[in-house]
C-alpha cells in the first residue's frame, strides 16, 4: 500500500478480500485519459474450430454448416457472415443479447464438429484468463463514468461490470478479466491534460 497509503479496508463491501500479491506485482499504472469517445455496439463472434479438424479448403462449407445451424437450430438471427484470420468465420448477430448468449453458453456440436463463439476482441490470442473483483479507492467523482473506467481498467485488463451505485463516492468496484494478479498495478495515476490524481487498486 506504500504507493496509496490509504487503508482500504473500511471501504471494504461484505465479504470483499484484499490480496497484495509479492514484490513481483507491478507498483504504478499512468493512463492517459482520451475524454468523448464513443463506443460502438458491436454484435459479432467468431466461430472457432475447438478440435482443429476442419481443413482450410473445406472451411467455406462449414460457414454454410455454421450459419444453419444458428438460424435452424438455435433460432437465431445471423445478418451477415464474413471470413476471418482468427477462426472459421466472423458472424454479424441480429442484436446484442443474440451474441452474449452464444459467448456465454461452452461449446456447440455442429455437424460433429466442436465449435465455439468468441468475442472478436479475445480472438488473436485466444486463452483462459482470470476473473476477478477489484476496488479503486480514490477514484476521482469527477470521472465515474463509463470511458474513463474502461480505460483505467484497459492498463491490465478487460473492464466486464462496475458497480455504479450513486450514494458511494469514496471508490469503484469492478469485475475484470486480467492475465496476471502481478499484472495488477498496487496505484493507478489518472491524468488529464495538465491535472492528475492517484488512486489505489485493492
């Protein structure tokens, strides 16, 4: 806690556990704040071959096997379908929920075949990560918002929830996928143009 030497254990919600990790653990994270972007919907996954058994040359038939079987058999809306370096096929969902329930459910037997969906942004290095919760104490009121946590998040990991509860001030809990815990920075420093702020991450 040396380089946020506040003691975040009164912050702590129920049940919360605090893990310092070793001297491995990276001590200070500095995100530059880019303010105004937009996010963009995105309503694509990748199809990937789980066994790798499907050969290139036989890959344009296995779209056709693929897009049946979510529009038949799934009921399903699939808008358009494209090739993709990362997987069988890129498929364009009729909407949101449409895509996080194919992400969400494990592995689909299509034509005996293991097929798995995937978001297009974990597709080039494909893995198991950990998942874990995260307090940020200190997190400035002025930048509790969606793009400035996505970003804060984005210097270890992949931001998946914050809790935006209006009557707590005092810090922002998250849930995030991150590689390693020693990836996990002790303190992140916050800057925007010429002001920065310090905050501790428990």
């Amino acid at each position: 806690m040396a380089n946020f030497p506040v003691d975040p254990r009164p912050f702590h919600p129920p049940e919360f556990i605090t893990m310092d990790g070793d001297a491995n653990r990276r001590a200070r994270a500095r995100i530059h704040l880019a303010l105004g972007q937009e996010t963009h919907r995105e309503d694509f996954v990748i199809a990937m071959d789980m066994e790798g058994v499907v050969q290139p040359a036989d890959a344009g038939m296995w779209v056709n096997h693929i897009r049946d079987y979510l529009q038949n058999d799934l009921r399903l809306h699939v808008l358009s379908c494209f090739d993709h370096p990362f997987g069988l096929e890129i498929f364009e969902m009729g909407s949101l929920l449409q895509k996080d329930t194919l992400i969400s459910c494990d592995i689909f037997n299509v034509e005996g075949t293991l097929v798995r969906f995937i978001s297009p942004n974990r597709a080039c290095n494909f893995r198991e990560v950990e998942k874990d919760g995260f307090l940020m104490l200190g997190f400035p009121v002025t930048l509790m918002n969606d793009i400035c946590i996505h970003q804060d998040m984005a210097s270890f990991g992949k931001l998946l929830h914050w809790h935006n509860i209006p009557r707590i001030k005092s810090y922002v809990l998250v849930k995030c996928l991150y590689r390693s815990f020693n990836d996990v920075p002790r303190s992140i420093v916050l800057s925007q143009g010429d002001d920065s702020s310090s905050l501790g991450c428990f």
